[in-house]
C-alpha cells in the first residue's frame, strides 16, 4: 500500500511501470464495469470553511507577466502540473502504451514554446521551444509535475503566451505551467494528443487585455485560439473535440427506435427555444428533421467534459449512475407501473426500509452513499431514503392549508406566485376552442372567505390578492395529455389572500377542462370547507394544483430558466471572448459543468420516454410546454432578480429600499435573501467592469463583447431575436446588468429551486409529481362516486404518482439536491487571473466579505419569531440561499454553477 506522506515524491524510474499520468481514453468504453469504478487517485477533501480567500490551484510566487532581464541567453525553468484522471461513469479507461513509455524515458512528454508580447523587425512572432520531461506524482496534491527549460534570448521581451503539443498518445489535462520567473499560465483544460490533433494548443499569461489592448505579438494567436472553438458547422464532433456551435433540440426524440417515441423539433418558428451544442450526429432514417441518439453520453466540448477529473461523487458521474443504473434497476423489480401505494404506511417503509435492488457493480455504493445501502442478512442492496427535513421537522406538514401557501414564499418553486392586478380573472386563450374565458372565481366566493377582513375592492388596492396562475399555459394541453394512460391535467387559478400577520391563506382552486368533441367546458371551484366531502374535495384539488406547480418547476423554473438559457451563454463566450478577455475570466467560474448535465439531461431526463415524461402529469408534452413557457413568458430583462419580482407584481421600484425595490410581501425568505445576493453580485461585477472600461467608450469599441452579445441575441436566443426587450451593449452599466443577471441565473436562481428538492420534494405527498386521476366531482358515475365517499384515502392516494414513478423521482430529487465534496461555492475561491491583478483581488475579498455577512444574516431571520414564513413551530429555516455549505443533502449553498 502507497504510503502517502507530505512532499513525497517518486522518480520517473520508480513510477513508470506503475503510476502513468494517461490513464484516460475516449469515449469507446462505456460497459457498467467501468462506469462505476472507484477513482484511481483521489483529491484531498475538505469540508470546512476557510475565512481565507482560496485558490483554484496551488500558485508559484506572484502570478503576472514582467520583463525579464537577460545576459545573452537566461534559462527560465517551468513546471507543468497534469491532473490525473480517474475511472468515470462517462468515459472509459485505457492505459498509455510502449510509445507514451519511450516519450518518457527521451524526456520528450510535451513540446512547448514560449510566446513573446512583441514581434521581431520583421514583424513575426519571437519564440524559444523546449521538452518537457516527466518528473514525479506528488500522491499529497495529486498532480503529475513536469518540468522543462528554456534558453530565452535577453531581447525575446515580456512572456504573453506557450504553445503546448502533446506527445502522449492520449489526451491530458493541464492544470498550469508555471515559469521561474514569476509568469503563470492557468491553464485547466484538455490537449488532445497531436495524434488526434495537430494543432498546437495556445495558452496565455494570467494577464487580462481588452482586444484593443492586446500585444502586438499575440493578436494573430487571439484569433486564432477563438477560430478554434468555432468549427466550421460541418460534420460529426469527436469527443476530442473543442468546438462549439449550434443546434436545435432535434435530438430528444427516437423515432428511430419507435415512431411513439417520435418529439417535434423545438427550436423555431413553431416551437421556439433557445439553442443548444451542436453534436452533428446523423439524421434519423424515419425524421430527418430529428438527430439520432446514441446510448452514449452525448458529445460536449473535451473542456466542458469534467468526469474523468473529479471525485466518484462528482455531480455528473452521481446522476448518470441513477440514470443507467438505479433506475433501471427499479424498472426490473417493479414491473407493475401501475401499481400505487396502498395506505400511506407504505410511502413511510421508503424510508424506515427501502426497496431491495439486486446488488450493484463497481462502488455504486460508493458513488451513492446516501440511497444504495447494504442490505441485512442478503446479498441484495437496498435503496433506501433519508426521510426529508420538512417532514423530519412536522410529519403533517404537507397536509396544512397554510404550508400549502408558505411554500409559495419559502418553499421550492418560489417564482411562480404573482399579485392579482385584474378582476374578474381572465384566460386569454381563444374562446371558440377552450370555451368561456371568465374564471369561475366570483367576487362573491372571495369575499365569503374573506368577510371580516375587507372587501374585494380594498383587497385588490392594499395588494392583499396573490395567485397561481397556470390556466392559460396548461389548458391547450388538457385533452390531449387525458388521451394519455395513467394521467390526467386540468387547467388551474389558485387564490390567495395576504393575512394580517404577513403569512398567505388560500381563498380558492379553479380547476377546468376545456370543451373535447363529446363533451363541453367543465370547470369548478374549491374552496376550504369544513364539512368532510367538501374537505377532501379540497385536499385533492389542491393535490392537482400541486403536480402543476411540480411540472411547472421542473419544466421552467429550473430547467428551462436556468440550464437551458445557460447554454447559448456558455457557446458565444467561448466562441468570442479569447481566455484574455476580463469578462470571459469572470464568467467561466459561473459557466463550469453545466453544458456536460445539460447533455445528460438531454440523453435520459428530458428525452422522449425519459424520466421526466414518465413521471409528470403532461407526459410526452412536458417539453412543448416547456417552449411555449419559453415563448410566452422568458424575457432576458426579467431575468434579474429585482426585474423578476417586479414583473410579477412582488415588489416595486422604490429608490429609498435597501435594495432598491419594496416588496409586496415584505415577509418573503426566497427574495429577502435573494436580494442581498444579488446586490453582493452587482457590486463585485460593477468593481470588475469599471476597472477594466473605466470609459463607456471601451465597452462600445470592444469587438469582442459587440459579437458574443450579438450572437447570444441573433443566435443562441435566436427566436426571440426580433423583441424589444434586449438590452442594449454600450455602456459600463449595460455590462454590469448583463453580467450581473447571467451570474445570477446560474448561481442563486439555480441553488433557490434545485437544492431543496430533496427537503420538500422527497416526500412525493408533498409535492406529487403527476395526478393519475381526475377530480372525483367531475362526471362520476354512481361507482366512482360512491367510492370516494366510502374511502377518499384511496381516492387521493390514486391520485398521487403510482410506485416507481416516486420511487424513479425520490432517486433522481435525492442526487440532484447534493453538493459534490468539491463543489465550488460562489464567492470561495478566487480565480488566477483575479489574483494577479491586485485592484480585482481587493474587489473580490470584499464579495466574499459581504457573502459571510450574509450568512450570518440569514441565520438571525430563520429564528425571528416575527418572520412567520421562515421561523415556526415545525418550520425548516430557509436556508437555500446561504453561500456556503458541506457536502451532501444539506439545503442550503450556492455554487458558482450550475453543477447538477
């Protein structure tokens, strides 16, 4: 066994027939005995908090570019440090082979060349080329180090930039190259072999430069590394490759396999939608409007690939193992899908003692230590299930009417509820088709609940009326989904009323159907009774308005909000911001993982027949929804926070407000909190902008910054590209806004509606995922009548999702609710290039300043007795939007991306 001591290291003669820094291969590998291996050389893991600002990686001396004095020829030494890689769930694993060997022992591993910011008198690049040669494996850093030596000529002038070959065999990932002379390059990506790639990569000092600015020496290598990126929209991309483009989502779909399994292209005049990576994957033989799949991950970019670098547990790796492997386990044992829970004793065995799954290969367990248990005196596994925080804290918490509504404020979609500004309610759907557009709610039934308060009147102007308003987006899809089996939908209003004491009560549920070919428009209302027929009607009414709400969250408010808007973000900046560019060195921390979940999600959640289909109420059009949401109501200008809350009515503009806005609710956690992140974020853009375009002229000029924002509107967004709403690019605080909201979107909007999944979604009653059945009021027959009142336990629990459709999402709610050992807090470690500029790096610590003061403030709100919607007798504190936290299913922390 490798004794692992501090500053340890091992020659190359030691090391080589044993410990090669290739072991890594591309993607022909996928078998399950390879998907969940253990890792081959871990990271050291911390959990603890450090107060000190914290690098990326380790750094030699002060990290910037100087002139460097020469005698004829000075030998500069660099050292090169490689990450090994480890056994994935996404790639497979090779061995580097007798040339690798021989590359080793000649001291040839890489071949570099150093990049000097001038040109010579005949204007060509002034360059000094060395090898490098493997020196050790240091098992306490676990990094690959090695070194080489450069004879640099006294007038080669400032460093700017090293090209890098590869001459292994296989692809490696360079953490940095770090000079004796106090030049670093953070380099943190892949080089592909020159075998697979020719081309030499192109690696720049910590230094940012505007493209104005850039030395005279490396403009030629600035476009050139962008050209790089960009391909050529032909062809099919390799897993070697670094190329980002674009496409539709024609890839969801498998007609291949079966016409039933057949999706529309969304992307478009007839399904807009933002655009994501393009694969060039073959078209269908049945659609050629529809991408082929394959039952491999899907192509990403080699630097957006982060799986054969990162722990077991690392967030990609954990959700394909539930994907290909718990998953279809569940489908093997429960082969009856419609098979429901019998009593609620039942749904509480998930938790005190599993499902028995036959054993897993390869540190399943390892990976998922939460779920996949060993079982007792069995040579089966369990899948087993902490039970969730809410539930933990009040066991009958999901059964009350006023947690129903505090979870609209505190709970895990909180982006749905809006002010009533309108009455009577009206749907502005076509009448001829969906029937009348009047809402059942009458002035009369809300005053009946609300006699004793005020009037309708009053209540409508003291901003008192608050709703759920998911009518108009899932009425077109009512007849159409009760075509489907084992789910049924309905159109849905749900009205509230804002009490005295801040906290929200439900008034009523409109729930209707719109007219079919046999039958016309029914449409009904519920409202709190206190009779027992009228009691669980309102239990099951409010049960349906929960699964829209479920759909909703999923489909929008996460998904389509956060992940897939990211991603046209994620392709321009690579595609026109070069590695020197500032904003492309402040976006990059926000922008790590997402497009490799998003190409899983793709491949087994939001595909045709996948877990999102086959687990919420609309079914096979869970994602035309999700486009038309898109079309209908995404506008980049309220993607802020304070924009959004003000375009639902949640708050005003209010210049004397701490945070610029007044809430409408002032007891609101999700936007109390969100505020003083989002003001944290604001100010550190708003430091980083105006230091690098102290002059509006700047921003205006910057070439690159005109064509990433011109793309991200015309192309990545490009089906809304013709809206009024975008904002314009010219000045400092056109910049800060722009920055400031994508920064958000993936760190505090994602964190608020992913990380309490678990907490508030892992009891499914909670929060049911699909209603199978429709209201027991709505054209009964006498049987189905009579059944609900003999038992309307039964009736409810009909309702809720049958056994492996929770059992498939408690899995799924329980993997996507943790943070990874490593997770990357926002606001938790400085990056290089922000280190090596010491205005940026001041900037920086006082971020994370106000984000460890903003801890401490949510912790003096969750025990507040006066905040009624965060502190209470059996509440969970809100805690989704403290920055920080361990690793695990905690609740609270807010990653720098959009990591799972």
């Amino acid at each position: 066994m490798l004794n692992t001591q501090i500053n340890r290291t091992y020659t190359l003669s030691k090391l080589l027939p044993l410990h090669k820094p290739f072991v890594t291969g591309d993607y022909t590998t996928h078998s399950s005995s390879c998907a969940y291996s253990p890792a081959i050389l871990r990271q050291p893991t911390t959990t603890k908090k450090s107060n000190a600002t914290r690098t990326r990686s380790t750094s030699v001396g002060k990290i910037k570019a100087i002139n460097i004095p020469f005698l004829n020829k000075t030998n500069v030494k660099g050292v090169i440090t490689i990450q090994p890689t480890v056994s994935s769930a996404i790639d497979g694993v090779g061995i580097g082979g007798v040339v690798d060997g021989i590359s080793d022992l000649l001291g040839m591993s890489f071949l570099l060349e150093l990049v000097s910011n001038d040109l010579d008198p005949n204007g060509k690049q002034k360059t000094v080329k060395a090898y490098a040669r493997y020196d050790a494996l240091d098992f306490d850093i676990n990094v690959y180090t090695y070194k080489c030596d450069f004879d640099v000529p006294e007038d080669f002038g400032e460093i700017g930039a090293i090209l890098v070959e590869n001459e292994y065999s296989k692809k490696m990932f360079f953490k940095k190259i770090v000079l004796n002379n106090d030049i670093t390059f953070t380099c943190e990506s892949w080089v592909a072999s020159k075998h697979d790639n020719p081309e030499k990569r192109i690696f720049f000092t910590d230094k940012s430069y505007l493209p104005s600015e850039t030395p005279e020496g490396l403009k030629s290598l600035r476009e050139k590394d962008m050209e790089s990126l960009r391909g050529n929209g032909q062809g099919e991309r390799k897993s070697s490759d670094r190329i980002y483009d674009y496409d539709v989502y024609n890839d969801l779909g498998d007609p291949d396999q079966s016409l039933s399994l057949a999706r529309p292209v969304l992307g478009g005049n007839d399904h807009p939608y933002p655009r994501r990576c393009r694969t060039g994957r073959p078209m269908s033989t049945k659609d050629p409007l529809s991408e082929t799949r394959t039952l491999l991950p899907f192509y990403v970019p080699s630097d957006e690939d982060f799986s054969e670098i990162k722990k077991a547990n690392f967030g990609a790796r954990a959700l394909y193992s539930v994907l290909h492997a718990v998953v279809p386990a569940l489908d093997a044992i429960i082969t009856d899908k419609d098979k429901r829970f019998p009593l609620f004793r039942t749904i509480d065995m998930l938790y005190d003692e599993g499902v028995n799954v036959p054993p897993p290969d390869n540190g399943l367990k390892t990976i998922l230590p939460r779920l996949v248990k060993g079982a007792v005196d069995t040579v089966d596994a369990v899948i087993q299930f902490e039970t969730p925080e809410t539930i933990d804290h009040d066991t009958f918490s999901w059964f009350r009417d006023e947690e129903f509504c505090r979870q609209m404020l505190a709970g895990l979609n909180p982006y749905s509820i809006q002010l009533v500004t309108e009455w009577p309610l009206m749907s502005k759907l076509d009448p001829q088709v969906y029937g009348p557009p009047e809402s059942a709610i009458t002035t009369e039934i809300v005053e009946q609940e609300i006699k004793g308060f005020m009037t309708l009147e009053q209540a409508l102007a003291e901003k008192k009326l608050f709703m759920l308003d998911y009518n108009d987006l899932l009425l077109p899809y009512v007849n159409k989904t009760r075509e489907l089996n084992g789910t049924t939908l309905y159109g849905s209003r749900t009205l509230m009323f804002l009490t005295p004491t801040g906290t929200l009560r439900p008034l009523a549920i409109e729930l209707t159907r719109p007219p079919s070919d046999d039958k016309p428009q029914w449409k009904h209302v519920y409202t709190p009774t206190w009779d027992a027929t009228g009691s669980w009607l309102w239990k099951m009414a409010k049960a349906h308005v929960l699964s829209h709400d479920s759909a909703y969250h999923q489909f929008v408010s996460h998904w389509l909000r956060t992940h897939c808007v990211m991603e046209p973000y994620i392709i321009a900046t690579n595609r026109h911001l070069s590695q020197m560019h500032p904003i492309r060195r402040l976006l990059l921390p926000h922008f790590r993982y997402t497009m490799q979940i998003n190409s899983l999600a793709r491949l087994a959640l939001i595909n045709a027949g996948g877990i999102i289909e086959s687990t919420f109420s609309p079914g096979k059009y869970s994602m035309q929804i999700c486009s038309d949401a898109y079309d209908q109501q995404w506008r980049f200008d309220h993607e802020s926070l304070p924009a959004d809350l003000i375009s639902r009515g949640m708050a005003v503009e209010d210049p004397n407000s701490p945070h610029g806005v007044k809430l409408t609710i002032e007891d609101y956690p999700y936007a109390n909190d969100g505020l003083l992140l989002w003001d944290a974020i604001k100010q550190w853009v708003t430091s980083y902008v105006n230091h690098y375009y102290p002059k509006a002229n700047l921003v205006e000029s910057d070439v690159e910054l005109t064509q990433w924002w011109d793309e991200i509107r015309t192309v990545g967004h490009g089906d809304k590209k013709d809206e009024p709403w975008w904002p314009q690019l010219k000045t400092q605080e056109d910049l800060i806004r722009i920055v400031s909201t994508i920064m958000w979107v993936g760190s505090g909007h994602h964190s608020a509606v992913n990380f309490g999944q678990y907490d508030f979604a892992g009891y499914f009653p909670n929060r049911p995922t699909m209603a199978r059945t429709k209201m027991p009021n709505e054209d009964p027959t006498e049987e189905e009548w009579q059944s609900f009142i003999n038992r309307p336990e039964d009736a409810l629990l009909k309702c809720f999702p049958s056994q492996i459709q929770a059992i498939k999402v408690m899995s799924l709610l329980d993997v996507l609710s943790s943070h990874s050992p490593d997770e990357e807090y926002i606001g938790g470690y400085i990056e290089p290039a922000w280190a090596a500029e010491p205005t940026i790096k001041a900037a920086f610590e006082e971020f994370r300043g106000s984000l460890e003061k903003m801890e401490e403030i949510i912790d003096s709100r969750n025990v507040d007795p006066k905040l009624r919607n965060r502190s209470g007798a059996g509440l969970v504190p809100y805690q989704l939007l403290k920055p920080f936290s361990g690793p695990g299913v905690t609740g609270r922390g807010v990653p720098n991306s959009i990591s799972i």
